[in-house]
C-alpha cells in the first residue's frame, strides 16, 4: 500500500503517545481490518484531529504507507454515535483488547467489523449487555478460525479442553455442559440462564488459547473494588 487510501470506514480500537505531539493509533477499518496509524501533532494544544480520534465514533480515515504502520493524513466523523457510559462502556473496551490483541495486522475481516457495530449498537440500545458480548466472541472466534459447528452435539454431556476441545463424556459429573446448551450457543439463544453461564465458560476457555497468558486490562474492569483498607473511610 504505497499510494494514499481512499477513504475507508474505522473505529479507533487503542492509541497511545508517541513522540512529543504525535500518537500512535490502532484502527479497525472495514477495508484492511486492523491498521496501526500514527498520527502526527495530534497531541498539539488545538489540534482538530484530538477530539476526533476516540473510541466507538465512525470514522473516515485517509492513510498510507509502504510498512505495517501508516501514516495518517485525514480523519473526520462520518457518524456520531451515542456516548457509552458504565457497563456498556466497560464492555466496548473489552471488545476494542479482544481486538488489539487477536487481528493480525491488515488482514480483511468485513463480516467482523459489521459485528463489531452491531455490538455497539446492542450495548447502546439492550440490557443484556452479556448476551451481546457472547454473540461478538462467537463472531470473533469464527473468523479466527477457533470455533467449531456446535449443532452436531446431540450427546446429552460434553466438557471441554485444551486438548481434546469439546468432547462427549458419559457421566454428569464429568461435564461442562449438555448438548442442549451447546445447540442453544450455536444458535444464539440465551433465554435460558444455564446457556449464558455455559456460554461464558466456553468463550473465556477458548479466548484463553488465543489470548495466552497474558491477562487481559479490561478484565479487571469488571472485578469488583476491593475494600477499602481499614480505617481508610473512617
């Protein structure tokens, strides 16, 4: 990618400082998948392009360049979304790691990135923000290649593992989940509260492989504060 892109739909995933005045920016375009940018004097007072390049806005964006990172030449709103705030929030930067973390670098993935708006309309408009996140990894492992076709599960008892995946086991107790839950994932259907919680089991084991040991920052997140320590309140 020698020439000046045209412009090209993006969502700004992660940016850090870069330099004295300039940024560094990881963008998910629905052209190029995820494109590291950086973006020079963005960090200069009265810059137009500081309030622009924030997380869950629509952009337009202009770049270019010979290697992986690219230099950014124009960026402007091409839609304005609804502030996330609290929960759905919390939950948008979980989705923004997964993807820092997990695309490779100009690899196209048009199919994720409609899922990835689809996500944050959800988290804009539903309660359920869990059911959300579920659909998302779900779309997110398929196109890593790390998902198998659950509706096949017609055994009454699976678990999971590193090894093996997800296997058929002959007593409860051994088990993750059933098949009837398995099926239910496979179809997005989480009216029933056991599908959620065998849901989130089989997602976090296998973002786990993808993600390896390296914890994920947004997690922490969701953990609860800790006390505060004694006599601190007092």
């Amino acid at each position: 990618m020698n020439s000046r892109t045209e412009q090209v739909a993006a969502f700004v995933l992660h940016s850090r400082p870069y330099r004295e005045t300039s940024a560094l920016v990881d963008l998910f375009t629905l052209e190029y998948g995820k494109v590291s940018v950086v973006a020079r004097g963005v960090r200069r007072p009265g810059s137009k392009l500081r309030h622009t390049l924030q997380p869950f806005t629509v952009l337009a964006v202009r770049f270019a360049g010979q290697s992986e990172l690219k230099t950014l030449h124009q960026a402007e709103l091409a839609e304005l979304l609804p502030t996330l705030t609290g929960k759905a929030l919390m939950c948008g930067l979980y989705a923004n790691e997964l993807l820092e973390r997990l695309l490779q670098p100009l690899e196209t993935t048009p199919k994720l990135f409609l899922n990835y708006k689809v996500l944050l309309n959800d988290l804009l408009q539903s309660q359920d923000h869990e059911v959300s996140l579920r659909l998302f990894e779900q779309a997110l492992l398929k196109e890593l290649g790390s998902w198998s076709d659950l509706s096949g599960c017609h055994q009454p008892y699976y678990r999971y593992d590193v090894v093996q995946g997800i296997s058929a086991v002959d007593e409860v107790a051994a088990a993750h989940f059933t098949g009837d839950q398995l099926r239910s994932i496979e179809q997005g259907e989480y009216t029933d509260p056991s599908v959620k919680k065998a849901a989130k089991y089989l997602m976090r084991e296998l973002l786990k492989e993808q993600l390896g040991d390296k914890p994920l920052r947004s997690r922490e997140l969701f953990q609860p504060r800790s006390k505060e320590r004694k006599g601190e309140s007092e």
